[in-house]
C-alpha cells in the first residue's frame, strides 16, 4: 500500500537530481546516477600540498585539506551548493558528506580525525535563514566516518559583510578574530575537522581554524563539498 501511495506521489510531484534537475529514477536519492559519475571530483584527499591546502600557507598550520568537488559557475556543482545554500534542501549536505565521508576514512591524512565542527553562522543570519547549510555537510561526514559532530563549538562574534565582491586581503580583514569558542565545551586537544560549504580564499576557514589551535596541542584539518578556483 505504501509503496503504491510512493509511486502516485512521484507521479505528480516527481523527485528531480539535484545538480541537472532531471528526474530520479527508482533507487536513486539525491543526485541522479550520471551526475554522481560526472561531477567533477578533486581527489584532494589523496594529495599533500593540494590546492586547498595552499589557501591556508601562511595563514595558519593546517594538518591537512580537501574539497570533494571543483566549482565552476552555472555548472551542477553550483547547482548542487544553491539548493542546499540558499533552498535548505538538507539531503544535498547529508549526500555530499556521506560521498566524502566514506573516502576520508580510507586516507591516511584524515584517519586520526576524532571531531568535526561546522563553520558558525552569526545567531541573526541563523535566525533569519533558519539553518547552517554547513550542519548538514558534517552530520553526512559524521554518519559516514562514525564521529562526532559538535554544531556549536565555535561561535562567530558578530555578522559580516559578504564577502562575495571582496579582494582576498579584505576577505581575511572582513573575519580576522571574528570566531571564538564556546566556552561550555572543555578545551580538550583534539583532531578537528572544520568544515564548509565552499573555499575560495581560505579567509573564514583560516579565522575558524585560529580559534580551535588556541586549544594546546589541538590539530586542524579542513573539508569542503567545493573549491573555487580563482
């Protein structure tokens, strides 16, 4: 009965890839089959001195990076970030970490991870959107990898500017000391890993990573669903 109830619903109201927008067929969730095998992965896991690893030179002592996909402008990965972004559709971030998440755990870089914190929102843009696209990418990391996921270890002090039009120097100005931690967590060291939606300069990732090293002998490493290359 329920599945009959199933298939007259997607009759009407059909689920769609969430990268091409084409339906889904029976047994795919998400991202249709033929997306799934064309976005454009970086396998950044697998290499030191990737480029999103050196976003952060200079910045701060990053452990180690990775994004799982390139972002290209009008192409499905930008799709993908849009509905999650700005639809609060949960499963592309559930989709997209349990993808990455399952490939993290097979690489050496990441296997001493033992905690994964998502890049804050300020309380008023939480408020007004309702989410933090950034939970939803780390609860699918936390299921694939079996780790805990810690929403609120970070607290960012106060709402910025987009940084959308910004050069990179006013990017890093924009939220330099701009997170702090929440203190009802003990500041036990710990192997975090800090995680986004997408990384073009590094600047806010860079500010959350400075806040979770003031912890001693605490190590950072960094995960995003996309790298904008600029």
């Amino acid at each position: 009965m329920f599945l009959w109830i199933n298939d007259l619903v997607n009759l009407f109201y059909p689920e769609v890839c969430a990268a091409c927008n084409n339906g889904l067929y029976k047994g795919e969730k998400t991202v249709c089959t033929n997306c799934l095998y064309h976005l454009p992965k970086t396998n950044f896991h697998k290499e030191a001195e990737n480029p999103v690893e050196k976003q952060f030179w200079g910045k701060v002592p990053i452990h180690s990076a990775t994004s799982l996909y390139y972002f290209n402008k009008g192409a499905r990965v930008q799709q993908l970030i849009h509905r999650l972004k700005y639809h609060g559709e949960k499963e592309v971030g559930l989709f997209t970490g349990k993808v990455l998440g399952k490939e993290l755990i097979k690489a050496d870089r990441f296997s001493s991870v033992n905690q994964i914190v998502p890049v804050p929102l300020h309380a008023s843009k939480l408020r007004s959107r309702g989410f933090n696209q950034a939970d939803f990418f780390g609860l699918g990391l936390s299921e694939a990898m079996n780790l805990p996921f810690t929403s609120d270890f970070l607290v960012r002090e106060k709402a910025t500017a987009t940084q959308t039009h910004k050069s990179r120097f006013e990017r890093f100005e924009n939220v330099n000391r701009l997170f702090v931690r929440n203190p009802k967590y003990q500041s036990e060291p710990a192997h975090f890993l800090l995680v986004d939606d997408v990384i073009t300069t590094g600047s806010t990732l860079s500010s959350c990573a400075a806040a979770l090293m003031e912890i001693p002998g605490a190590k950072v490493s960094i995960a995003t669903i996309a790298y904008a290359r600029l």
